[in-house]
C-alpha cells in the first residue's frame, strides 16, 4: 500500500510501505476513512525537530475495522471506530485520572497517512460509533482524534468558565478548533489573535467575538485595552514557541489559566516570573480519549462541524503538497484522500 | 521606638527608627501584638537577594487600631486587626476574582518588626475580630497574616481535594502550614518532606502521614512508592530552588497540581519537559486576604493551631539572635515581642 514517509526537512514521500497487520491480540486493523496532515508533523517537516531515520507518519485516524486481536472485546470488524493520536489501555490509574495521554503504556499513533492502520491497545483506544457515519461526517469525526480534542483539551486545561473570556494564541487548525471548544463551553467573550484573512473568518465562524491581528507586546496591549486592563480568565497556548508561551501568559490575568498545547520547542521559563505573574499552567499531549466519547456525539448530532478546519483535500500520491501548502500557510489543514 | 533594619548580608540591626504616622486617609495606625520573622526575610539576610539601601523589615502583623485616617470605614480604634502581608484595596477586578496580591494598587507591607504600623489601604487590607482576642491566640492570629495564609494558598493552588494525596515540599514554618491546610481541606494522606525531627514531629501533629527524610531523586522515588508508582494529586513547594522545584513537579502524578510559594530564585523551567509531564502549575504571592475572615474564624473557634509553628520568642531587641537561630535552623519561626 502507499504510505507517507518523511526522509528529512522538506523531505516527504508518498511511496510502498508494508501492509499493516494484527501484531498483538490487543491490536485492531482499521480501513482508514480519511487521513490528515497534522501542524506538528510540520516540526520535523521544517527541521526543527530531527529526523534520525526515516519518519512513517500520520497520527490522527478513522475508519472501518477490518480485524482484531483475540483479546480486543469493544470493537470489532465493521464498527467505525475513531481513536486518539495517544494510545492508552484506559484502565491505569493515569488513564482513569483522565490523563490518558500519560497512560502508562502510552505509545504516539503513526503511519496513519495510508489506507490502513494498526491500532495498539484498541479496547482503551478506539471508539466506535453506533451506526456506520454518514459520509459529510467523516472529516469532523476524523478532527476528533486529535485537531479537535487538543483545541478541547487547550480550553479545558485554561479552565474556560460559562461567560468568560478566552484568548486563543495561534490560529492554525489547533487554535481554530480552541476557539470552537471555548464557545462550546460558554465562554462569552472569544480573542483569535490571527493576521490570515481566511482564518480569521473561520475563527469568526467557529464563534470568536473578536480578532486581534497584533503579536507579542502590542498584542497583549490590546487585549488588556478589550478587557479593560485586566486580561483574559483563559488562554490557549496553541504554538509552541517562547514568544506564542510568553504572548498567552502576559494575555492572562493574574489569577488566570493558560493551557498550551503547542508542543513547545525552545520554550524556557523563568520561575520567579512565574510567580509574581501568578498566573495557572497545565499543558501536554492532549487526553483525547478522555474528550472522544463527547466530541463523537457532538459531531453525529451534527451540533459541531469541526471538518470545516479541512481546505485542502487531495489524493494521498499528493500528500507532499499537502505539506508544502500548510508549510507556506495556504492550506490550514490537509486531508490526503486515502 | 525599637525597630529591625538590614543593612547587608547578616547585618541586622535593632535601633531607633521613625514612629509611623497616618499619611493617607486610607491609611490606619496599629499597635503591632507581635512581630514576627519570615523564610522570605532569610533571602536578603543571607545575601541571595540583594540589599541595596537598608531594609526596615517586617510584613506580617497583627493588633490593635490606634488610628484611622479620614477615609477609613470598615475598621477603627480599639479594634483588633490582622492584615494580609500584601497590602490590597479589595474592590479592584483582581481582588474580586481573590486575587489580591495582584491588586492594582498592591504594596508589600513592610517595617511591621516594630511596635506600631501603618497600614496602608487600611479597608482593603485589615480585617477586625468581633471582640478583642484571648492573649493565647495572638500568635495564631499573627500567623494568619502570611505563614498560614501562604501555606493555604499553597494547598488552595495545588487544589486539594478532600481524599486525595498531597505531598508538601520543605518544611519550613509555611510547609508546616501547608500541612496543616491539606489536613483541614480533607487531603487523606499528607506525606511531609523533611529531614529534621522536630520539624517532622511538628508536622505529625499538624495532620501529615508521612514523613520522607529522602530528597531530590531518592525523595520522588519514595514518593512514588508510597503511591503504588502514581504520584500525588497536589505537591505544596514551599521553598524555591531549583532543585525543590523539580522535585516537587517530578513528585505530582499527570494531570496533578503543584502549588508553589516559595519564592523562586535561579528557578529556570523546561517549556518542553513541563508539557510532556502533564502537572499544572500556580504559584505566587498569596492572595492571604481572601482566606483570612475564615482563618482568623478558624483560630478564634480554636479549630486550628498555627501559632505552635513559632517556636522561639525573644524581644524585639534580640531580633539579631532570631535571624541567626532561624538561618541556622535553630528555630523554625521566631516572635519578636514589641
């Protein structure tokens, strides 16, 4: 089958890969429905995180499955299934803490950008739907497995209150899907801090009252100028940078929360800043799994429709484009057709 | 009168200071009760804060009214009064959302190792007893003015719950108080980190379960036994280093709390490592003024004790003799008598 292998910076190729199959007796084998180009694959994309042997990737998934293990007991073969990019057993202590992200056999999903996956751990992993999904639903319940529940984690860890106000930094897919999450919470008052047109309209869509296109300092004097010099309740932190970690904490008000998500590179703080800006951190790997069952249903009930972060859709043969577009910026997100 | 000056590294002095006087007609003149020293007072006094121009030291305070300036409504002469170690109005957005050591008009109190002080903001800061208290509970009162109060935070921010696991990092006069908060807030087992008998036989009888005498890596190692290779739910860091830091961080389980009041110096945290370990951080000054009506209510029905935590009492003048017994952990806390 055809795969997406990154070779190095700037290097991805759609080329022969091995057909995935039943390795352990917990694993399942799903016929993915979609896959999708994540803004961390573009890390390594961009040489900014190395690449030591060739990287197979794809991390976000959903479809048919097609085998299980003989000790898989909650799926099995014609169920839709959507799982998270983290897999966990759902069953350690971290898992039922909620934290299935820091489960304690933890692996990161990858060769999912191809026409089918093996899943490890599939009882705690996957979630199945009740009924095969209907076809305009698969791009958002293919967000669910990763775009969208780290958005949902983003505003959860910022502790997004019904009628506060959330400040989303970042206005790639992650920080669109926050902005959906924030409102989905009630969150009354909504910054996108974005420069893009397009995105802006998509945030404006998925529920932010306001747009601020200023970064860094001048970015924070605007939001103390919208919130009337005191900072916002929440900030999602979907970057990754110093200047993304230090814009969302200087958005906060003291007493404030800030979930970040973007994986941080180069991120350094200094702890007595910290502690006079006094301001709550909880960050991490999304616990995807802990949100599916909830962001499932949403999307079936068709009260979400978190697909619409998808603008580029193209085969998987042209996935390398699909990187080279949100690369530039001109896709936001990417769906390689599998 | 008599009152505590730094003048460098080890050099401090009693002598002869001003008499405070009303200077704003927010302002309230106190005849102090009892004085007392801080940990925080030991970072300049061992020369790892530096001290530019002498320092009249004191923050933490407690006693009667004397006098009020024209503005003042909420307390009066002949009262007795505690006040935060931060001085605050108590109406600005920070203070209303219990943040009140990030106050639009914040001071830190300051000269409060004398017998009389002004208070500034006297409305925002103080807060009366109904009836003069019995002599006995002065010190607890006294207590209540930052030690307890930033013990509390400390718990508060590392949000223990009643039940859960809470691991209290340094065991200074505000660990001893952090200990004593996690047992009223309910926490099922509180494991005291610390290395001294007395200070562990102290913490015993504030409510810890445990004591681990072990730091650094070994310390998280125990601690991780005692939670069958979890973590805690809540960790208080009440030091400041960078090493208890990371041990306080490396002891809270995924998606765990740390609540950190020691005051960090050279304290630098991994963006990256904090992300991947999942722990949720608060820190800062405490806001003491929003837990101190139900503290001061605490000690004056006697449900609690925090004024054992003072184990040496000397007069004002001899405060040199209590920097010393305190620096060289001769004495976990000292009251000067003014």
């Amino acid at each position: 089958m055809l795969g997406t292998v990154l070779y190095g910076p700037g290097d991805i190729r759609c080329e022969e890969v091995e057909e995935p199959k039943i390795l352990a007796p917990t694993d399942a084998l799903v016929k993915l429905s979609a896959s999708c180009i994540c803004g961390s694959d573009l890390w390594p994309y961009r040489g900014l995180q190395p690449v030591i042997e060739p990287m197979h990737m794809g991390h976000e998934y959903c479809g048919v499955v097609v085998e299980v293990g003989s000790a898989v007991r909650t799926v099995k073969p014609g169920q839709f299934v959507v799982g998270s990019f983290c897999i966990s057993d759902n069953t350690c202590p971290h898992c039922l803490f909620g934290f299935q992200s820091s489960c304690e056999q933890r692996e990161f999903m990858s060769r999912a950008q191809a026409p089918y996956a093996r899943v490890p751990l599939a009882d705690g992993t996957l979630v199945a739907t009740p009924d095969l999904p209907a076809d305009d639903l698969i791009p958002s319940l293919l967000a669910a497995s990763d775009v969208l529940g780290t958005g949902w984690y983003a505003a959860d860890a910022a502790r997004v209150q019904p009628g506060s106000t959330a400040v989303v930094v970042g206005d790639g897919a992650v920080g669109l899907m926050g902005v959906l999450a924030a409102r989905h919470m009630g969150a009354e008052r909504i910054v996108a801090m974005s420069r893009h047109k397009a995105r802006q309209d998509l945030a404006l869509e998925f529920g932010a009252t306001d747009i601020v296109s200023e970064r860094g300092t001048a970015g924070v004097a605007r939001i103390r100028e919208l919130t009337g010099g005191v900072g916002a309740e929440s900030v999602l932190e979907c970057v990754g940078t110093q200047e993304s970690m230090e814009q969302a904490i200087n958005c906060a008000r003291p007493g404030g929360s800030i979930g970040f998500v973007g994986v941080p590179h180069g991120v350094q703080l200094d702890g007595q800043g910290l502690f006079f800006a006094q301001k709550s951190l909880l960050g991490g790997p999304a616990p995807v799994r802990r949100f599916l069952p909830h962001l499932m249903a949403l999307v079936l009930e068709r009260k979400i429709n978190p697909g619409k972060v998808f603008d580029l859709t193209l085969p998987l043969a042209d996935v390398a484009e699909g990187y080279r577009a949100m690369d530039g910026r001109r896709a936001i997100k990417t769906l390689p057709r599998v």
